[in-house]
C-alpha cells in the first residue's frame, strides 16, 4: 500500500502550511512549476532526482511537461490532431467512433503518423442490486442471463475492455476467473420470468455518462419481456443515493486503489456496508464474511488467490451483481513520442520518454 500515489514522499514543510496544490514539494521525476487553475499545470525536470536508466543516464529525459485542461473532448481531440499536444489519454465517445473501429483498432488514415497503446486497466463496470430491496435471486439471474455483452462491447464500446465473462475481479488481476460469470442465455432468462405472475417495477439509475450502456441493458430485458426504467442523475446525485441506501438498482464501477483482489471483494463484505465503507449493495452473507476475512489474514500468495476466487465464485453463484466488463487503458500519442508507458491503475509514467 506504500506504493499507492497518495503514500508518496513530499516536502514535510509544504505538507504543514497546506501548500502542496500550489507549491508542489514531491520527490518524482518531474517538479511543480505553474498551476493555471482549470487551464494547464506546468512541471520542470527534476534535477536531483535518483532514478537512472541502464546506461547510467539520469531520468527524465524530458526538460518539463505541460498538462492542459479541456471541458470539450471534440476540441481536445482536434488540437491533438494539429500537434498542439503530443498525447491523448483517453478516447472519448465524441470522437471515438472517427479514431478507431468497432473492433477498437486505430483507423487507416491515422495509423501513418499515431499510435495507439492499450493495456488492461484495473476498473470493474458492473450494476448493483440493492439487498434491501429483495429482488429475488431467480431475477437476478436471469437480469445477468439477459446481456449480451460481445454486443455491447462492440457496439457501444468499439472492442474497448472486455466482457465481463467473470466476477468482479477485473482481467489482469490475480484471483480473476475467466468464465464463472452468468453467460448470455436469453432463452433461459424468459423461462425464468414465466415462472412470474407479476414482474416487479425496477428501475436502473445511472449518470449521464453511462446512458448508453444502461439504455441497453433496458433493452436487453425489453427482449425478454421485462419492461425497466432508467433513471438519469447528476453524479453526485448518484453517488448521494448509492450511499443513503435509496436506490434499488443502479450502475457502478470499482477503480482498484492497489493492485489485489482483496480491493474488489470488500465491496461486498458487510462490515464495510455504505456509509461507512464502499459496500452500496448493503450484501451480507456469513459465508463470504468468513472468506473475506480469511483472506485478509493470509500471507500466502497462492492461498489468498484461492481464497479471492472462492469468494468470487461466490459472489456470482448468489447473482449478487451484474459484471459489465472490464476497463482498458488507451493512450495515443504520435509517432515521434516514445517511450511512454503505462499500468493497470492507469498512472502514466513519462520518465523515460523521448519527442524525437
């Protein structure tokens, strides 16, 4: 956990007079130079700093680095286009139909002079089920049975991510099972629903963001017969909610803070039920308690891995939530820029690139 961003090493004296936004003080490649609040942030190298590559050349390469700040993505994207910035670090949905293809490949015309860099990255998007509420398991079930997740990578996600085949452990972490997840099977999913008198009212709540993906769901069980609302709020409005406990059904997603299963899992361990912790399903279930906290006392590799999927499978054995898919990492940047790399938390390591 010491390797998590907010553990770094700062400038104990800045630290005390709350300086650290405007003055800076860290210990990384780069050093604080010049904020334009909500426009651009400047860095310079860091002269003394410790690092040095194989050949005994100190790092960074670069002098300084400027990081600018865009409301419109459209505008970002075009001043990328014209050089005024050598990378973008995500590919937003205004543009990302032009950039790259269904399958999530860079367009021809853009492939002569940019690259395009995809990593796994460490972000579950997935739906929650409020406990509370008791929506019976068989409807769980067959909510999950109802996607069709290629469909939607592909068609709302141009191949960017992976379906969510598994649990809520994310690809690219140890502990992730690639197939324990409820498979596509509408047809199962009807029968299941006839099994109803009466089909509850349920309603999806997302932000604006996320419409796009929850529309489908929608439709998903549209086709299977099960007419659902989605609900469009402002995202502190949803994060509000998901908190209080008011909302049945709603759309989330988990950014690993450190990179093992534990992070994931204790969303749904009890003791850490919303308010206090990150466990907005309010779920509580001995049998995973016990695993969780099993896990927390283990300093095995391998049986922490063990235990993490046996909770996991858990997890999805009781369609306590609804896998979306798993996040990627995209970056593109033109072809004189190299070096650059990334990882699964999505921290962007400039060290050692070079602008030929």
């Amino acid at each position: 956990m010491l390797t998590m961003p907010y553990c770094s090493v700062v400038d104990s004296i800045i630290a005390a007079k709350e300086l650290l936004a405007t003055t800076g003080g860290g210990s990384g490649p780069f050093k604080f130079h010049q904020w334009h609040f909500g426009e651009k942030m400047v860095f310079h190298k860091n002269e003394n700093y410790w690092q040095k590559d194989d050949s005994g050349n100190s790092l960074p390469y670069l002098d300084g680095l400027s990081i600018s700040f865009l409301p419109d993505q459209q505008s970002a994207f075009l001043e990328y286009l014209t050089g005024t910035f050598d990378l973008l670090p995500n590919i937003d949905p205004s543009f990302k139909d032009d950039l790259v293809t269904q399958t999530g490949e860079l367009r021809n015309r853009y492939r002569e002079n940019h690259v395009l860099n995809r990593t796994p990255f460490l972000n579950t998007e997935f739906l929650l089920f409020n406990s509370e509420y008791e929506l019976p398991y068989e409807l769980r079930w067959a909510l999950n049975a109802a996607i069709n997740r290629t469909q939607m990578m592909e068609l709302l996600r141009s191949g960017i991510g992976r379906e969510a085949t598994g649990g809520i452990i994310p690809f690219g972490l140890p502990g992730h099972q690639q197939d324990i997840g409820i498979s596509f099977s509408p047809d199962s999913a009807k029968k299941v629903l006839a099994a109803f008198d009466e089909l509850p009212e349920l309603t999806l709540t997302t932000s604006a963001n996320y419409r796009d993906i929850c529309e489908f769901v929608q439709g998903s069980l549209g086709d299977i017969g099960w007419s659902i609302s989605v609900d469009i709020v402002p995202s502190a409005t949803l994060r509000s909610a998901k908190s209080s406990g008011s909302l049945a059904f709603f759309r989330a997603s988990w950014i690993a803070d450190y990179p093992d299963a534990e992070n994931y899992l204790l969303l749904f361990y009890s003791k850490m039920r919303a308010p206090k912790g990150p466990n907005y399903s309010r779920y509580s279930v001995a049998a995973y308690d016990s695993l969780y906290e099993s896990l927390l006392n283990e300093q095995s590799a391998s049986v922490r891995t063990a235990l993490a999927q046996e909770a996991d499978a858990l997890l999805m054995k009781n369609a306590a939530c609804v896998p979306l898919y798993y996040d990627e990492v995209i970056r593109v940047h033109s072809k004189n820029l190299k070096g650059l790399k990334t990882n699964a938390l999505n921290a962007l390591l400039l060290k050692e690139v070079i602008l030929q």
